[in-house]
C-alpha cells in the first residue's frame, strides 16, 4: 500500500492526477486513483493549484468592507470578471474582495468603497503572495488530526516575458480543474513557471478563516496556508472545522483588526480563476467600473 504522506508530497509537485503522480512514483495509476479517492472520502482532502499570478503580469487588489450599502449576492459579482476570492462573515455584515486591477481600476475601487458607505474599509494593493504547505507526514491518518506544526513555504513563481492566449487560457483550465493532465497542454513549460505547485487541505474543515493583522503570523498558526502585506497589515487565510477555529482564534484575535469566518458555501466563499476574458493581445485589458449610489457594475 502507498504510504499516505509520500502521496501527498508527490501531489504537492504534480497534481492529484493519477497518471501524473504514476510517471512521478512509478505506481499503476489504478492504485493512486484508489489511494487518493480514499483520502478525499476518509481525511477530507481538498487540493488547489498554487499560482503565482503576478508571473502573467497580474496586479492583485484587496478590499474590505464593514456595514457597506451592497449585499453579499451583489458583491460576489460587482466586480465580475476581475475578481479572485471573496469572503463573507457568517456573522457580521463584513465582506472582502481580491481582484486583479491595474493602478487606474484601483482608483475607482476606492472610490467605489466610499459610494458605498462603510463603517470601516481597507484598500491596497497586494504586492506578492506568501504560500505555504503543512508537511504531511505530521499527519496521523488513522486518528485523522496534526501531530505537529512544521510547514514549508512555497517558493514563488517566475515572471513570462510575453505571456500569450494558450498560456492563460492553460492556467484558468489547472485552476477549475486541478486533476488535469499537464502532458495535454502544449505550453506547459510556460505554465509551470506560474504554477508552482499545488497546495492541500487536510481534515474535515467546513470554515474559512481570513485574518488581517498587525502582526505576520505565518508560522505562528500552522493552518495558516498563505500569507499577504496589505499596507501596514498582513492578510492570512486558513481552512479549519470548528475546533480548529477555537484554536486559531485564541492565536489570531489579540493582534487582530478584522476576521471573517466564512463557511465553506458559494454564499459566503467563492474563488475566481485569472480573468482570461480579460486577456487580448498579449495584455491586460481591465473594465471600467460604473458607479451609482447603491449600485455597481462592471
């Protein structure tokens, strides 16, 4: 049988699909689509492409919005198609955004932020990405939990001097569909230079946590999984069940400004692929955003 931890160090490099990960352990790939079926139904395991957007000329955004004049179902799409996460607080009417924009559409951000009213808001750009990947063999798989906290950080991507239409269109494909056979795709040499590796999730987690901080707490709070500046805060996102999120709390809240706690639902967390309608000619050509009070539109 194939040992659980070496599976998922090798799905960390290659993906979790089973011919891949057969030519990369030299195993029938029957068995490691058994094996890694067995970890998704047993240990919950989710996977997810770790791309190094700022490699295609991408420029990431943050906002973050308190109170503000727009309801959750409008803001998961008042920036369509340039957005990549938003997050929605269970509790409280607080909601954040990451989009791809250039320095013009930021401007309009904030001027969006102010059109809507919010008690507190954030704007700023996220100059890079920090991610990480917790090592799998501090997992025990019978009793399903972390025996200890060590984790790695990813190295970053590399920039492409002239990104075209195949090697975006490829990305977007990776990042809705992770088990995708990278041998099927003509650039993918060019590919793997923006993603570099595939990040996972382990244990039954129903909630997504994004802290912004005083403090970077990286490698304070082993769930943490990737890690960005923000002006003078750090962002920082973790995946946890509910006993997870008494523990990350007791870390996070004394050097905390904001936290949203999100459940794993399209309501309250949705992620976007990179904005390929966006792409034309070899370069970035972002909307203009329309204002209204009470309303927005791309």
């Amino acid at each position: 049988m194939l040992d659980s931890a070496s599976l998922i160090e090798a799905l960390a490099k290659c993906g979790p699909n089973p011919n891949s990960l057969s030519d990369f352990l030299g195993r029938p790939s029957l068995e490691i689509k058994r094996e890694v079926s067995q970890l998704v139904t047993r240990d919950g395991l989710t996977v997810f492409p770790a791309v190094y957007s700022e490699g295609l000329g991408l420029r990431k955004v943050f906002l973050m919005l308190e109170n503000a004049k727009i309801s959750y179902d409008v803001a998961k799409g008042f920036l369509h198609p340039i957005m990549s996460i938003f997050r929605g607080d269970l509790e409280e009417k607080l909601f954040s955004v990451i989009a791809f924009a250039d320095r013009t559409l930021e401007q309009e951000i904030r001027r969006l932020s102010e059109v809507l009213e919010p008690t507190f808001s954030l704007v700023g750009e996220i100059p890079e990405t920090r991610k990480f990947i917790r090592d799998p063999h501090c997992y025990d798989f019978g009793r399903h939990r972390w025996l200890c906290e060590d984790k790695v950080e990813m190295k970053p991507g590399a920039k492409l001097s002239s990104p075209d239409q195949e090697d975006v269109w490829a990305v977007t494909q990776i990042q809705a569909n992770p088990s995708l056979n990278m041998k099927v795709i003509p650039h993918r040499w060019h590919v793997r230079k923006v993603v570099i590796g595939f990040m996972y999730v382990l244990g039954k987690t129903s909630l997504v946590v994004q802290a912004l901080t005083k403090e970077d707490m990286s490698y304070d709070v082993p769930e943490i999984i990737w890690t960005a500046r923000v002006q003078d805060f750090y962002l920082s996102e973790m995946h946890v069940d509910k006993e997870g999120l008494e523990k990350v709390m007791e870390k996070i809240r004394p050097v905390s400004v904001k936290i949203i706690v999100s459940p794993k639902s399209p309501r309250f967390a949705l992620g976007y692929t990179i904005p390929y309608e966006v792409f034309r000619n070899g370069s970035w050509s972002y909307p203009k955003i329309k204002i209204t009070v009470g309303t927005s539109s791309t």
